[in-house]
C-alpha cells in the first residue's frame, strides 16, 4: 500500500536522446516539467525546463537530440510520465546568472501530422486489418499500437483502396466502433466510450497522497494528488473522501448558475480518468497530478479492483 512516508524523497530521471540511439541523463540539476495529457487525438505536449547546462551540452541537445523521456516520482516508486519527440530548444536567462534550456515536446505529432496510409485491402478485411495498415506508417515515426479492445467481427464486403492520412482512417474506425483514440507516450490507445483501460483503479485517498478536496466540474471531477506516474490517461482511479459538489460550490462562493449540467458522480467512487497534468520542480514546491476523471458507465456491469 502506498503511504505518504513513501512519497517525501523524490527522484527524476530525464534522458534526452535520439530515437532509439545514444543519450544523456541528466540529474543533479534544477529541473521543472509542465505536461498535459487528455483523451482526445490532439497529441499530448509538454515542456521541460533545465537549469544552468553547459554550454556544450546545451547545444548538443538542440542540435543532435530528438527524444525526450521523463521518469519521475519518489525514491520507492518512479515511473515513466512522458515521452516525446522534441519540437523546439530555448536558451533563456533567469535573473541575470541562471541559464536556462527550455524543451517542447510533442508526443507522436510526427507521426500525427505526416502519416499516410497507401494499402490495398482484399474483402473480409476487418476493422482491425484496416487499422494495422493505419498504425504501420506511424511505426516509421516511433508510434506503436498500445491497448485496444475487440473492434469486432465487421468485414468488408468488397476490396477497398486507401490512401489518406492515418489519424484519418484512425478517426473512422473509431466512429464505427464507438472508440475514441489518443496517443500516449508513444502508443495509440484506442478505448471503447463509457469503458477504460482494464486494471486496477488506483485508490485516492488522504493516506495515499490526496491534496485538497476534490470538486464536481461540468467537465468532470477534479482532484489534485503526489505525482505518481501509475496514474494515467484512459486508466481508472477510485477516489475515497468527500466531494464538494458543484451546487455546494456556487453556493459557497456565489457563482452564477453554468448552463452545463455538473458531472455525474460515480456511487462507487471509480472515475475515468480523461486529463491528467503532471507538475515538479525538483527545487520546488510543485510535485504532483491534477486529474479530471467522470463517473464509468453504471450499465457496464464490470468490477474493479483497487489498487492501493
């Protein structure tokens, strides 16, 4: 079970590299990340930002380095956060002394924005047939297939040509089998509506690194807890402790009525989670998620575990 003694030391790790080649680690350094991640296709962006390199370094990393992958979390528990493509490197200067390297990344836009998919497919080809011919170009920029359910027995009744953009074709199969699909560190998941990635739900609580009380949004419910990399998009986390719902909330601080309905809230305390941002610093103070998660279809008649 984790406990807050486990989480007081922290630890990073960020390699920046080339895909699949040589890198470096770096550690012993002020380092600051700001990364959000959601359900949508749109890919995830990040950035991190690093204090006073070397110059050589710093220019090693603009001009030959591509992949950025941050790991990060507590001495007793560290895990991968993200992991992307490097869009753009700045050299900035923090109070007059401190040189600063600013990383962007995107998290397979490569692949987003320059796959194409040029397949001929025999009829019976399924809807999976036709998303490996999709994810096959994406594999030449780093994407792989992450989780995917069964996207069922459906078959073509005759030969089909395509030549289109693959986040395009991912897109129509996806309305077809109402999926949604979004990429994360480098995977395509691809998650049937109203379900989640199967596992445990990670339990929130006071005794589990819960800050704050967590709120009923029109989005959905949100809540802050300690960085822990086991928390991720499409996954499931259980959340144990009041909520402050969202009439409560107006009321409290006088807030006109929204037009949109608050979020449902689950009775068992399992929530979807659709966003998580992910905050350190470790000369800071920030080091922790904040999530927005809605309520698992109650239809689904599906148990979940907890993972504590």
């Amino acid at each position: 079970m984790a406990q807050q003694h486990d989480q007081w030391i922290r630890d990073i790790s960020l390699i920046v590299g080339k895909g699949g080649g040589d890198g470096i680690e770096l550690s012993g350094l002020k380092i600051a990340f700001d990364i959000l991640k959601t359900d949508t296709e749109t890919p995830n962006k990040a950035q991190v930002k690093i204090w006073n390199l070397s110059d050589d370094t710093a220019q090693k990393i603009k001009d030959e380095f591509d992949t950025v992958i941050l790991n990060a979390g507590y001495k007793a528990k560290m895990g991968l956060i993200y992991k992307g493509n490097i869009i753009q490197v700045r050299r900035l200067r923090e109070h007059v002394v401190d040189k600063i390297l600013e990383i962007t990344m995107g998290d397979g836009d490569e692949g987003y924005i320059y796959a194409m998919t040029n397949k001929t497919l025999s009829a019976g080809a399924t809807q999976k047939d036709i998303l490996d011919a999709a994810i096959e170009p994406m594999k030449e920029h780093g994407i792989e297939l992450g989780y995917c359910p069964d996207l069922g027995g459906e078959k073509l009744p005759r030969g089909k040509t395509i030549f289109r953009s693959s986040r395009d074709v991912i897109a129509d199969i996806c309305k077809t089998t109402n999926t949604t699909w979004s990429i994360q560190d480098g995977r395509i998941d691809i998650v049937p509506k109203d379900e989640a990635i199967p596992g445990n739900a990670y339990l929130i609580s006071p005794s589990t690194g819960m800050i704050d009380s967590p709120k009923q949004t029109n989005k959905g419910i949100q809540i802050r807890c300690l960085l822990n990399s086991e928390i991720h998009v499409g996954g499931t986390v259980k959340i144990e402790g009041d909520i402050e719902e969202a009439g409560q909330e107006k009321k409290k601080h006088g807030k006109e009525k929204s037009s949109e309905p608050p979020a449902k809230l689950a009775s068992d305390g399992v929530y979807r989670v659709i966003q998580c941002r992910y905050k350190g610093d470790t000369w800071g103070n920030e080091w922790y998620c904040e999530i927005v998660g809605v309520a698992m279809d109650d239809t689904s008649g599906k148990a979940t575990d907890v993972k504590k």
